[in-house]
C-alpha cells in the first residue's frame, strides 16, 4: 500500500471512524462485545470514510492544484481518475460488508452514509449552511451505523448520534475557514481528536468505563499517524 494512497484516504482520521462504531455499538449492547462484529463493521465504516476522503480530493481537484498543490491528485503523485476508481470501489465495498454480514438496518444506515458522502462531497460542501449540516449527518449516521450492528437502534439512545452531528457540524464550518489561519488549522486538527473524546465521554457517562478507555486508545493511534500524515 503506498504513502500516497494512504494521504489520498487520510488515513490519519480513519481512528476516528472506528471510536464512532465503537462507541455507538457499546452503547447499543449494553457493553456486550463482539470483537468480530465490532471488526468488520469498523471495516465497513473505515471504507465508506476512506472512499469520501478519495471522491472529495477528486473533485476537488481544480481547487487544490491552487490551494493545496501538495495533495497527491494536484502533485500527479495519483491520477484523478484512480482517485476516482479508487472513491467508488471503497463506497461500493462498504456497503457490501454492511450488506453481507449485517442486518437490514445496518445495511439501510450504510446506503444513507455512502449517499450523504457523495452528496456533501458533490454539492453540500460549496455552500455554508449545508456544509455543516451534510457532515454532521455523515457521522450521526456513522454512530447510527455503530448502533444497528445488533440488530435494533433503541431510540433512547439517539443523543449520542444527535450530539456528534451537532459538534461535527461546528467543527466543518470552522473547517471551512483553515486556510485563512494557522491558529485554526490547529484547532481543526484539536477538533478531530475530540471526536474520540465525545465518544469515550458519552461511555463514560452510561457506565462503560473499560470501553471508554478502549476507545480513548485511538487517540494514541491518531497521535502517531497524525505525524506522519496530514489530518486535513
């Protein structure tokens, strides 16, 4: 696997996508773990996140060649359209894994992942109000997704979803302004480790104490990828 494939994906944030899985099917069972459904759902959410990651620098591919000529589709490094065949493939195959291995609803919850990936990374994402709103919805779901693995959402729980939409939601749209300010770049990246600390704390909160430092484990993980490659 090569170095640029792994920036294409922003494999610095994939933990990220498993703590929301974690956390939400934590949660779900009551703290009874799987490992192995918990395994392969975290594959099925890390692939409709890596997909995202490559179908966004796709199309992105214009803008960066002037704002962040560095990124491996604008520096040839990837061709778009591996970029591309590389988006579809990954988004293809999480909703397989979802299909194949999981419920009905797991599989419903990685349809409405996957489509609301290429709708934010399509359209959403240009416009201010909705850049918020179509991030945040893809990583409510992403928790969602995390939650259905047993078969069952208990409504009760949908805070934990309803409350990552909102952080995620601010964070994107403090996102939006990285470019302008060194100050907010770092307090983007900040934001991103703090997904895997809104998960552990809503753990925490529901008494799944050996969970919540599991998770907060990823944040280590983040810590060193995060040195190797770029979060954003």
């Amino acid at each position: 696997m090569s170095i640029s494939f792994l920036r294409l994906i922003r494999i610095a944030n994939f933990p990220s996508a498993v703590s929301n899985v974690w956390a939400g099917y934590v949660l779900a069972s009551a703290g009874k773990v799987d490992s192995v459904v918990f395994g392969i759902g975290a594959l099925s959410s890390g692939l409709a996140y890596s997909g995202g990651m490559a179908l966004n620098d796709y199309l992105d591919r214009e803008n960066d060649a002037t704002e962040h000529p560095e990124r491996v589709v604008p520096s040839g490094k990837i061709p778009a359209l591996a970029a591309l065949e590389t988006a579809i493939a990954l988004l293809a195959l999480a909703v397989l894994t979802a299909g194949i291995w999981f419920n009905r609803q797991s599989f419903y919850v990685m349809v409405l992942i996957t489509a609301g990936v290429m709708a934010y990374d399509a359209v959403l994402k240009r416009y201010w109000p909705t850049a918020g709103i179509g991030m945040g919805l893809c990583r409510g779901l992403n928790c969602l997704f995390g939650m259905s693995l047993i078969g069952q959402i208990n409504l009760s729980l949908l805070i934990y979803p309803a409350a990552m939409f909102a952080y995620i939601g601010a964070l994107t749209l403090l996102a939006r302004q990285e470019s302008r300010s060194a100050v907010i770049e770092k307090a983007v990246k900040f934001g991103l480790f703090g997904i895997v600390v809104l998960d552990a704390a809503f753990l925490f909160a529901y008494g799944y104490n050996w969970q919540a430092a599991a998770g907060l484990g990823l944040l280590v993980l983040m810590a060193l990828l995060s040195r190797m490659f770029k979060m954003t």
